[in-house]
C-alpha cells in the first residue's frame, strides 16, 4: 500500500512543482545519420520531434512540439519516449503559439520507489536490525547535511577539521545504534577511529615524503577550494564504513568467543580476532577498490576514447581513486591488530542479540 501510494504521489505531484512540466505524448523520428569526431569516434544521431502535454503553469493542459536530438551513445541526451514526464525550458510565446525546449526528465518516482524497496526489504528480512539501519542511516544523513551547511557557511576553509569531527560523531551514532549503547560499542567505535587515523597519518607521511608526486588533486572534479582537505575528507568518510563493518565483526565474534570459553587468555583471543580479521579483509578491500576506481571510470573512459595516452589519462582520472583504495586499505588491514587487541585486553563479555 505505501508503495502503490508513494508511485501516485510521485506520478501526479505536478500541481506541486513550480517548473513548467509536460508529459509526452507523442514521439516521429525525423531523420538519422551519422557523425565522426576528429579522432575517429563513430556515432549516429537521430532527430525526433516530441509532441508534450502540459502539465501545470501557464502551459496546462495545451499541446506544444520541441525538437530533440539524441546519440547512440546516450552521453549527454536522451531519447524520449511516450509517457515520460520532461521539464520544459525556454518557453517563449509568438502569434498564439508556444514554443519550447526539452530539459531533464523528471526522476522522482525511480528514486522514491526505489528508497521504498529499500526500506520494504530491511524492514521485512531483517525486521528491528533493519529498523535500526534505516535509523542510523537517517541520522547520518542528517549529520552529513548539517556539516555541509557549516562547511559551507566556512567557505571550505574548515572543510578537514569538520569532516574529522563528523566522521568521529557518524562512528559513535552508527555503532551505538546497532550494536547498542555497551562497552562493545565503545571499543569498535575506538578501534574504528584509531584504524582510521593511523592510516590517515601514515598516507600524509607518503605524500609528504614524496612531495606529492603523481597526485594531481586540481583532477578533483568540480572542487575550486583546498582541494587535498576535500580529498582527505574523502578517504576519511569512504574507508570509515569498511573499518567500521571489519571491526564490528570482529569485535562481536571475540566478544561471543570470550562469553563461551572463558578460559582463554588473551594472546589466544587476539590469534583469533587476527584470523577473523584475515577472512573477511580481502573482501573489504576490494569492495573499496571498485568503489573508488569505479567512481573514476567514466572519466577515464572518456579520456581514452579522445586519443589521451594511458600515462596522462591515469594520471588525470585515476591516480587519486588509487591513493584512496591503498590508504584506505591500509586502514582495513591496521584495524585487525587493533580491534582484536583491544578486544583481549577490554573486559567485554556482552555478544550481539
């Protein structure tokens, strides 16, 4: 039912928006033909002419026709299609005639059907777990807004020392709330943020020691202002979810170990959080590896297929991705000697329900 609602909502909303909306009705290819850039890249183009249905303001209810052009490729165009809703720009009015540009297609019901299943899955396989990531994850969200308003109030001149303290706050919210407010939450919290901060300060060594070489961070897209506290800020946020996830694991599974053989003592309890820690570390990092190499891919691509070498296009596109995958990594593979250390020598006895 909230599913079938929340489609409505999103489908007929438009009474609600305050840019010009249209529904299109009616699409004819006009002609294709194909274009070659200068090194050589083939694509075809075809001309459509797109017959929209108003929506709301000035243009409710009348029928006006634009003229679109879309790639095979789909780079920076679109295709339009029958039943699709489309802001519309440029409006101008001559003789009683309207006429219009096609801007972007309205995405709001993609997105909140797919927060719905989101939230159905969590909700119905994992029940109050799921509920209580829902709850963390809104909170964060909420936090993550909040620093931005600050970072932006600061013009980025604050923009490490912000995120720094964000990234301490979103340890401690997450973990209390899943794993509850107890002793064990406090020491993945602590393990998480030490991880976190030995691997932050053994990649500024690099960097200095270095000097930077190899790393442009005028590569950083759309970032005008200190560039390298953006990016610090960056490896901070992206590899505290896989430090957190790694030390929670282990934590748990040390803290189950120690209620069940009291008995051991604490060398044996850190051997066993290391080979816990060797099982899931592989994984972690990889997922962090696709993660930040992914995020570069476009980019790289792009470069590629407009005749820049392999040297300049990861230099340019990928070298900063890469930096974060290794300190990032570093930071995994620190937290399991931590986490299990901690864990040995911390008299925690509770285990996760």
């Amino acid at each position: 039912m909230v599913g079938v609602l929340a489609w409505g909502i999103t489908t007929y909303n438009y009474h609600f928006i305050r840019r010009p909306l249209g529904q299109v009705v009616k699409v004819k290819t006009i002609a294709r033909h194909q274009v070659k850039d200068q090194y050589q890249n083939i694509d075809t183009q075809t001309d459509q002419m797109v017959t929209v249905r108003g929506l709301n303001g000035e243009l409710q209810g009348k029928t006006v026709s634009a003229r679109n052009t879309y790639s095979r490729s789909g780079a920076v165009d679109h295709q339009f299609k029958v039943g699709e809703q489309v802001f519309l720009q440029g409006i101008q009015q001559h003789h009683g005639k309207y006429q219009v540009q096609l801007g972007d297609l309205k995405r709001d019901r993609v997105l909140v059907m797919l927060l719905w299943a989101v939230v159905s899955l969590l909700l119905l396989l994992m029940q109050f777990k799921g509920a209580l990531a829902l709850l963390s994850v809104s909170l964060n969200a909420v936090l993550l807004w909040v620093a931005l308003l600050v970072n932006q109030l600061t013009k980025g001149e604050m923009a490490l020392p912000i995120f720094a303290g964000l990234t301490i706050v979103f340890t401690f919210v997450s973990l209390g709330i899943v794993l509850g407010w107890r002793a064990i939450a406090l020491v993945t919290a602590f393990a998480t943020l030490i991880a976190t901060a030995l691997a932050i300060g053994i990649g500024e060594t690099v960097l200095l020691l270095t000097h930077e070489k190899g790393v442009y961070f005028e590569a950083m897209e759309y970032v005008t202002q200190v560039p390298r506290a953006v990016f610090i800020a960056e490896i901070m946020l992206g590899s505290l979810g896989a430090v957190m996830d790694e030390t929670a694991d282990i934590a748990v599974t040390l803290a189950e170990l120690k209620q069940l053989q009291p008995q051991l003592g604490r060398w044996e309890i850190f051997q066993a959080g290391r080979r816990v820690g060797r099982t899931i570390m592989g994984p972690l990092i990889n997922v962090l590896f696709l993660i930040f190499i992914m995020d570069t891919f476009l980019n790289a691509f792009l470069l590629l297929k407009n005749g820049n070498n392999w040297g300049y296009t990861f230099s340019m596109a990928m070298s900063l991705g890469m930096v974060q995958s290794l300190i990032s990594g570093i930071g995994i593979v620190l937290a399991i000697p931590v986490i299990s250390t901690l864990v040995a020598w911390w008299p925690v006895k509770e285990s996760r329900s």
